[in-house]
C-alpha cells in the first residue's frame, strides 16, 4: 500500500497485439505518472500512444503486462478507478445530438459531480464556449467541439487526466490559453497529466517529463532538457525527427 | 443505491432528449407501427367481407397479435438502438469510461425500451378502437403480464443483438433487424402452434414467444390460460435473458481483447 497505491499511474512489461498485425503496438512498455506531474507521451504516427492510453482506460485487455491505475487494475477494478479519472481525445466525441451544455449536464450525472450546474457554468467561462452552450454538438467547429471535450474531462474533477492530442484542432491563441488552463488547474488540484502531442515547442514547455516511444517500445524518457542534453539536440522537433528517420536515439558523444 | 439510481436516469436522460430534440425520430417511433395496423386492419375488414359473419373473430385475432408482437419487436430494436446510438456518434468510449456499471446502462436502456413501447402501444390501442372497434381490453388483465413477457423476450434478444453489434460492427445490421423476422413465423403470432408442420412446431415451443401468443388468442376467445403455459413463458424468458446477457458480455471481453472498443463502427 502507501506509495504504490497513491501513485496515479504504474505500467510494467505492457504488450499489446492487434490481432492480425505483426508487430506489437506496445511492446514490453514501463513507464509511470507521479502525483502532480505532467507526462507527455511521444512519438512518430503509430508508435503506440494511443494504444497505451487505451490500456490505461480499461479498453484493451492487455496480452501481458500490467496497468495500475492508483493501484487498481482498469480492467477488474473500474469502480475504483473509473471515477478518478478522465479522457478527453480528437478521436472520441461527444454526441452531435445533444446540446453543449445537455452533454455536461448528463456528464456531471453519470459521475455524480456536485454542484454541477456552478461548475459547468465555471468551465463554460473558462473556455469560452458561453455563447454556444445551447448549441448542438454537431454544428460546432472542430475546436470549439474539443474545448468541450475538456470542460467534459475537467467536469468530473479527475485526479488524472488523458488527453490524446488535445491541442490538434486548436488556433494558437485557444491552444495556449488552454495550456495555460490546465497548468493552472493542474496546479490547483495536484492533478496529474498523461498527453500525447504532436506539437514539440508545447511539449517542451507544458511537461515535466516525457517519454519517447517508437513502434510501441520506450526509446528514451526524462525531463525535455534532460533528453535535449543527453541526444545533444537543440529542440525535440530535430529528435524527433532523427528517431522517424533513423528508428533509434543515438547518443551522439 | 440512490448513487446508481442517479447514473440510471442520466442515462435515461440522453435517450429521451435525443427525441426531443428531433421530430423526425418522435414520429419514426410510431410510423411503422401505425403503417402495418392499417395495412392489415383493412386486410382483414376485407376478407370478413369476402367470408361473411363466419370470420368475424379473425379481427379480433389479427389486431391483437399485431399489437402484441410490436412490444417484443420494439422492445428489442429500442435496446440495441441505444448502443448503436453511443457508436454512431463516436460517444462509446465516453460511456465505456463513466463509472456505471453494466446493468445500470442495461437498467436505462429497458426503462427507454418500456417508454417508447408503451407510447406506441397506446398509439396503437386507441387507432384500434377507432378504426376497428377493436379493444383490447377484451383480453382481460392477462394481457398485462403476457405484454411483459413480450417485452422481456424483447429485450433479451435486444441484449444479444447488442452484443453482435459489438462483435461484428456495422456488418451485424443484417443480423440486427433481421432477427426478430426470423422468430416471427415461428413465435405463432398470427396462426395456432398445431397449424405448423411437425418440424416447425419443435421450433416454435423453444420460443416464449409462442406460449405467449396461444395464451392471447386463448384469453381473446374468452378461456384461461393454464398455470403450465405461464411456467414455459417465464422459465424461456429467463433463459433467453441469460443467453443475451451472456452472449453482451463475451462479445464485449472480446473486443476488448482485440481492442475494437474504441473504434466500433469505424471499420
Ligand atoms: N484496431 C486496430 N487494428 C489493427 N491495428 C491497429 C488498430 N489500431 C491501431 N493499430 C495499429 O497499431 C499501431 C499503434 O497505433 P496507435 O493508434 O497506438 O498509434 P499512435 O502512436 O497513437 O499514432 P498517431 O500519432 O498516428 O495517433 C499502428 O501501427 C496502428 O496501425
Ligand atoms: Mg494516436
């Protein structure tokens, strides 16, 4: 107990296969959230990072290996774990039919969020959807759809969020502000943070640590500076590059 | 108790507001439903004609078991109609992340299934009456439980219909709205169980379905239904519940394993 069942996520010897595909999507992966911290998940397209944030919400059993998540498996342990969490990614949406903030309310039912109408309300300001809260989900625009996918994931209080590219579909401008909205809240809560992203300058600058992976194994991990330093790189893009290219880090000294 | 209770009618919620939000779907629900009662009410008006006063109870019948078969019919197409819905609109995941447990999603989508049959049957009842002067309280108070066993036989093959979607995705549709065309002929809706050939009768008394529709006509031609027949209904029904519910389950371990949840309906 103590220190293993607090920390918010814990991923030892993960594999994951689709069936029919030959190589592993995740292939013997470690790797950990500690409370508080912000981990950013790398890597070229098809690396795996979606994949493994699957496995840690309980939608992909697992061909060997283990997720904890607060010390509880997703799997045969959703109760404890489902309502500590949440998820918001470019690839799941919210249902076109309803309107935005119908979509929150029966959110904030399903989780038993308290005093909810205060909170949607909070989030609506925050990410200044108020103008389109009784708008349908479906005429929203790709952007103002995933800022309703955050005040969704955020709605529930989790004590770690996933976000799968949340900044994709975002103009600079909403893309920093959101940064700037999470950090803080992040901040307030001592949430944790597991993203992915495409987008190394925010990488950089949101994580504390990130990890790298490449056809779903770990290639490096550590804090940006830290793997800059090590690869003698001067921005992530450049790694990032050189890994899709040549398929390894390679430690230039 | 009161916390699943709250997770129940959020879900209920999201089904019920998809209607009010559309008239287009508040008007599918009954369209069909009030199609076929006309078709063959009229048929019906006709061959009494053609037979004169001998036939006079073949309304009677056909109207009955029109209406009674649309519970079990609606009723599955209403359970399975929900999970397709979560996956037409790419929310699946977000339902299969909530902190709700299997049967209080399967809780909501029965509660949604008995709403909308009951409005239909009203539709139904009352269109009856005044077109065909026909009423069904003439079953009597069995019509109650044999419309609740209608709706359970309903829902347990909405169960297993439900889990096929998840197994095979889009390409179970077939399957999906065939299904319940399949166990027509052999539920015995319109004509008795002696009336089919030997084989087809064996088939027919694997169905609660069956039972259920002898017991209609039985009650409609004024006799009782016997404690035995209600033994079959309730213990079929109970076994097919088991059936769908675990044939749901399986299918979900499935594609989980495979790791097909988040991308049903996208293949
Ligand atoms: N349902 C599936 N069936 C078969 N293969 C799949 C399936 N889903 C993903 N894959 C494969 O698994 C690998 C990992 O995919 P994943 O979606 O995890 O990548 P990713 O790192 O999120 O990539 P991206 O940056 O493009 O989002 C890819 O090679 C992909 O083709
Ligand atoms: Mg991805």
């Amino acid at each position: 107990m103590g220190f293993m069942s607090t920390r918010p996520l814990e991923i030892a010897q993960l594999v994951f296969r689709y069936p029919n595909a030959g190589a592993p999507a995740v292939d013997r992966l470690e790797m950990t959230v500690e409370p508080g911290e912000i981990v950013g998940l790398l890597g070229p397209n098809g690396a795996g990072k979606t994949t493994t944030l699957q496995a840690v919400l309980g939608l992909l059993q697992p061909a060997s290996g283990t997720v904890r998540v607060f010390g509880h498996s997703p799997l045969s342990d959703r109760t404890h774990v489902l309502p500590r969490i949440n998820f918001a990614s470019v690839d799941v949406d919210l249902p076109s039919n309803l309107a935005a903030r119908e979509c929150l309310r029966i959110v904030a039912g399903l989780y038993g969020v308290r005093d909810a109408a205060r909170q949607i309300d909070a989030l609506i300001a925050q990410f200044e959807l108020g103008s389109l809260q009784r708008h349908l989900v479906g005429s929203l625009s790709a952007g103002e759809h995933m800022r309703l996918k955050l005040c969704k994931a955020l709605l529930t209080s989790p004590e770690l969020l996933i976000l799968d590219e949340p900044t994709l579909n975002l103009d600079p401008y909403m893309a920093q502000k959101v940064r700037e909205l999470l950090k803080s809240i992040q901040r307030q809560r001592g949430m944790s943070i597991l993203h992915t992203s495409h987008n190394m300058q925010e990488v950089e600058t949101f994580c504390d640590r990130i990890v790298f992976l490449h056809h779903g194994k770990k290639l490096a991990e550590g804090t940006p500076r830290d793997i800059l330093a090590r690869f003698q790189s001067h921005s992530l893009d450049e790694l990032f590059i050189r890994v899709a290219v040549s398929g390894e880090l390679f430690q230039v000294r | 108790m009161s916390q699943s209770f709250r997770r129940i009618s959020a879900i209920f919620q999201r089904y019920v507001l998809l209607h009010r939000r559309s008239l287009i779907r508040a008007f599918d629900i009954c369209f069909w439903p009030v199609m076929d009662l006309l078709i063959w009410g009229f048929v019906t008006m006709y061959l009494q004609q053609l037979a004169g006063g001998s036939a006079a109870q073949v309304i009677v019948f056909l109207i009955g078991a029109l209406i009674s078969w649309d519970i079990h019919y609606r009723g599955q197409q209403a359970v399975t109609i929900s999970l397709m819905e979560e996956i037409w609109t790419r929310n699946i995941v977000n339902m299969l992340i909530a902190p709700i447990r299997l049967w209080e999603w399967i809780a909501a989508s029965f509660l949604y299934a008995t709403l909308k049959v009951g409005l239909v049957t009203l539709i139904l009842c009352v269109l009856a009456k005044t077109l065909y002067a026909f009423e069904i309280v003439r079953v009597g108070w069995t019509f109650v439980p044999l419309a609740a066993s209608l709706l359970l036989f309903g829902w347990a093959i909405g169960l297993l219909t439900a889990g096929l979607l998840l197994k095979f995705g889009y390409a179970a549709e077939a399957l999906i709205w065939g299904i319940p065309f399949l166990l027509q002929p052999f539920s015995c809706v319109f004509y008795p169980v002696e009336s089919l050939p030997h084989w087809a009768q064996r088939m027919a008394r694997c169905l609660p379905s069956t039972y259920a529709f002898e017991a209609l006509r039985a009650s409609l031609r004024g006799g009782t239904v016997e404690w035995s027949v209600w033994g079959w209904i309730v213990g079929l029904n109970v076994s097919y519940f088991a059936l769908g519910l675990g044939c749901l389950i399986w299918c979900f371990q499935d594609a989980r394993a495979a790791g097909r949840l988040s991308r049903l309906g996208q293949e």
